[in-house]
C-alpha cells in the first residue's frame, strides 16, 4: 500500500483516509491501488468491529484527478482496456469493494463529494455529510457516464427518476439535498464525532451478528421475496449457536439481572468468524 490511503486502528474502529489533501483527495491510479489494497486488508482484519471512511482536508474526494490521468495517456489507456472484462473491474471495486468487508463502514463526507468521490460514499454502509458539502454524479460533465459502482449502489438509496436527473445534468447539490433525496444517513456539523459515536454503538453488538446482517441485507433487499427469504433462512443458520451469539444471549441475561443488582460484567465477544 502507499501513503495516498492511509489506514489507523483505534480500538475497535479502523480509520480508512484518503490521504491526498492538496488535490482535494482526487483520485489517481495511486490512490485506487491503495484503496483496494486497503479493502483487502480489512477484510482479513478479524478484531476491528467498523470502519469510518473519509477524506484529510478541505473535501471528502473531489472524484477522478482528469489532469493527472491525461498527462500519463499509456497507463492511463491500459487502465481503460478493464472496460472490456466481463467481470468488476479495480475502478467499480473502489466502491462495491467495500460491501464484501464483513463490518460496517461509515463514510464521513464534506466539502466537495464528487463523481468517484460519491460513488466511494455510496459504497459505504451509512453515510454522515455535513450540511454544506457538494455533491454530483459529475461524468456528464466530461461526457461520460457513472462507472465507478455508483448506479449498481444507487438502486437501493433513490428511485429511477431521481437517479436519471442527477445522472444527466451532473449538477451539484448540497449535503442537505442529498439527504432529501436518500443519498446520505444523516447530516451533522461535526460528522466525524457523530461517526465515531455510531462505531462505538456497533461494537456492543456481536461481530457475527453485524456481519451476517450486512450481507443479509446487501443479498435480499433487491430480490425476490423468495431469494430474500431464503438468505434469511442461510445467515440465520450461520449465526446460530455460535459463540457470539452464545455471549450476546449471556450479555442480555447480565443486563438484565443488573436492573436489580447494578452494573453486568459483560464478557468479551469473540473475533468475528463470518
């Protein structure tokens, strides 16, 4: 990995930042690198319990460096050849990459959000923007289309039309709008406190049982009601029984019995399995 994603683990919560603040976080083929290999590396991370994603200085990522891609035209035309694999390619794994890490991630977003930059926040399982960042699906601008991941990601957060518009005009929008529109969680003036405070609620709650439901719901929320109950059925079956979901029972039995006798001692979940 180089030094243009940088990764800082504090307890229970990893710390995913785009690390190219001079350039307002835009994207170079540096970055994407280090981003996949950042996505690699968390997934085999078995203690760390969420994820917070965002961006040093001024923006969150202000999309795809065009003056740094068209001053190295082989690479950047031997990157463009990924156009033709019939499978996803590194730049739509910059941001659907992030839906096989098996803990939550929270992608903390201000100032500028555009084009690569949102379509690595929709990537994210939740999103915290600031009220005045910018946001735009930009490609129309360079008369291209969104391809990073972002249209497979916004079937699940806005209806057809909305995506259409905000798909032909490429116009900007504020963090407000955004969430209007469905395409962030929550807005807050401080969206790193208010992400860490969320990291922090998920890491009560087992590992198993977190991961499982993040891929339950990426697997049934657009399927048929037979496909969704059938992966009900699946990550249930895997959670079950398990140690975790063995402590979490135990942890509930404690909190219970503390409404009398005061604070539980809570024992400690085990890595996450799934």
């Amino acid at each position: 990995m180089n030094d243009r994603v940088l990764i800082r683990v504090e307890g229970a919560v990893a710390h995913v930042v785009l690390n190219r603040a001079d350039k307002h976080n835009g994207m170079d083929f540096p970055m994407l690198d280090a981003m996949l290999a950042a996505q690699k590396k968390m997934r085999r991370n078995r203690q760390v319990r969420a994820i917070i994603l965002s961006g040093d200085g001024p923006s969150f990522c202000s999309g795809l460096d065009f003056k740094t891609a068209m001053s190295q035209p082989v690479r950047t035309l031997l990157r463009a050849t990924q156009l033709l694999w019939p499978f996803a390619n590194q730049f739509q794994r910059w941001s659907v990459g992030w839906r096989k890490v098996g803990v939550p991630v929270i992608a903390v977003m201000h100032g500028n959000c555009f084009g690569a930059g949102l379509q690595l926040a929709l990537g994210a399982d939740i999103r915290i923007c600031k009220p005045d960042a910018k946001l735009s699906l930009l490609e129309a601008k360079w008369g291209l289309v969104p391809d990073m991941g972002g249209i497979a990601l916004l079937r699940e957060l806005v209806p057809i039309d909305v995506a259409k518009e905000l798909t032909f005009t490429g116009r900007v929008i504020s963090g407000q709008e955004a969430q209007a529109l469905g395409l962030v969680t929550h807005l807050s003036d401080d969206p790193m406190a208010h992400a860490q405070q969320l990291a922090t609620e998920i890491a009560t709650r087992s590992p198993d049982s977190v991961a499982a439901g993040k891929f339950l719901l990426q697997q049934a929320w657009l399927a048929c009601d037979y496909l969704a109950l059938r992966a009900e059925r699946l990550w249930q079956r895997r959670v079950m029984g398990r140690a975790n979901q063995r402590i979490s029972l135990a942890r509930e039995q404690a909190r219970s019995k503390a409404g009398v006798d005061g604070t539980p001692q809570l024992k400690p979940f085990k890595s996450r399995q799934l």
